[in-house]
C-alpha cells in the first residue's frame, strides 16, 4: 500500500499540477493539507478517488469569498469502509500570532482531523491527516499531538503537517509570537515528540529528514507514522515541491 502526504501551501496556485504528479505515481492514498476550497471540484470530479475531508480553517473577513476556506483530507482508491471527522484539541491558549490569525486575518483554525477506514486485501487499515497549529508554543502544540494520537492502535497510520518546530534559531526568531514561556525556549520539542511516539508505539519514518523548504532550519515539519510492526517496503522525499514549503513525503507499507 503506498501512501502520500502533501502540505500543498494555501496560496499555491500550481498545486494541481503537484496533484497530477501523485496521480501519475497511481497511490493507494493521499493526504493533503491546507487545500484551498476553490480547488475541491477538481478533487472531487476525480473519479478514481473517493474523498473525505473537512475545513482546516475558516475564513470570516467580510470581503472574503466562501472559498478562503482551507481543508484536510484523504483520497483513497479503495472506497472506504468508515469516514470520521474529528476534534483533536478543542481548546488553544492564546498567542499574538492567533489573536493576529483572528483578528486581523480573520481565519480561525479548526483543529480537526480526518480518518477513513479501508480493508485492504483482508486487513483493516486506517489513516488519519491533520494539521497542527504553528500559531502556539511548544507545550501547546506536544500537548495537540498527544491528543490526535490518543486514537492510535495497531492498526492506524497519522500523516500530515505537525508543525514541530524545534531549533533555537526558529525558537529564538518566532517564540515571541506564539506566547512561549521560558519553558518553551528551553524545550526540545522533537525529542518531546518523538517521545511521543513512542508512547503509542508509533514509528516516525521520516526521523531526522527535513522536509521543510528552509534549509537552515533543518525541520521536520511532516509526518508519517505507522505502527511499530508495520514493514516498510519504500520511502521517498520528493524533490520536487511544485511551489509548496513543504515536501511531499510517501512510503509503501504493509502489516
């Protein structure tokens, strides 16, 4: 089975042409995040693919058109045997950079995931996407990614944007807009993570790649995590970006 994860960037007016890349690499699924509404009806009249998605995050600006919206969601060849939307954090402690989000740009995040469950030559899989927050601090964001997980089991791979932004450079440059305690300045937040994973028994196959577009920040920005008795057969990180900050991530897995 060969997922992809793919953080298309909102504003990015080629995505569909990153999206016709996949396509020609026939996946079993793809996660996207930060899909812009506009473009769904592309998405949708693919009719080799069965969507499921929700808002990532909503517009309210008064000049704003309905389709400033941005979404999460999954596309599978299989048609899935459940769909579920749902809350991973209900609620953020507040930062400059989300009261900037609000009030200024008028986007409100979502804090939703997506999960679809597939029977894939008689095994039960599931996937869920999701995008976490960049907009808090550290604690904030490990105490999100706890909450997303709490779902995991033997049978369920996380993929998406999970935002980890540890490096001090990053920290020192952006932490006063995102309400960091001294706390967080202090914190390794991957290595938090990673502990994380390991809590629910998760292997991150990207470890120690970046797969941001910043160079000097060396973030791993993007997830994949499977179960630990999961084999894995292949993993690539695209080169080509198609004008995202983001790389698209796949791997070919089986239980």
């Amino acid at each position: 089975m060969q997922i992809f994860t793919w953080n298309v960037r909102f504003e990015n007016k080629i995505l569909l042409k990153g999206l016709e890349f996949i396509y020609s690499l026939n996946p079993d699924v793809i996660c996207l995040q930060e899909f812009p509404e506009h473009k769904l009806s592309e998405v949708i009249k693919n009719t080799k693919y069965h969507p499921t998605f929700t808002e990532d995050f909503i517009s309210h600006h008064p000049k704003a058109k309905q389709d400033k919206n941005g979404y999460i969601l999954i596309l599978t060849k299989e048609k899935p045997l459940a769909q579920v939307v749902f809350d991973y954090h209900k609620q953020q402690k507040p930062s400059l950079l989300s009261w900037f989000y609000r009030k200024i740009a008028k986007v409100e995040e979502q804090h939703k995931a997506v999960r679809v469950t597939l029977k894939i030559e008689d095994k039960v899989i599931k996937i869920v996407t999701a995008r976490l927050s960049c907009a808090v601090s550290c604690q904030e964001r490990l105490k999100q990614l706890d909450s997303l997980l709490k779902c995991a089991d033997k049978e369920t791979i996380f993929t998406g944007d999970f935002n980890i932004v540890d490096g001090w450079v990053f920290r020192f440059l952006t932490g006063w807009s995102r309400a960091y305690s001294l706390l967080d300045y202090k914190i390794r937040e991957r290595e938090k993570a990673e502990q994380i994973f390991d809590k629910y028994s998760l292997n991150n196959i990207f470890k120690k790649i970046r797969t941001s577009a910043f160079p000097l920040l060396r973030l791993q920005l993007d997830h994949i995590l499977v179960p630990n008795d999961f084999q894995i057969f292949d993993k690539q990180k695209h080169k080509k970006r198609f004008f995202s900050d983001h790389n698209i991530l796949s791997i070919s897995t089986y239980e």
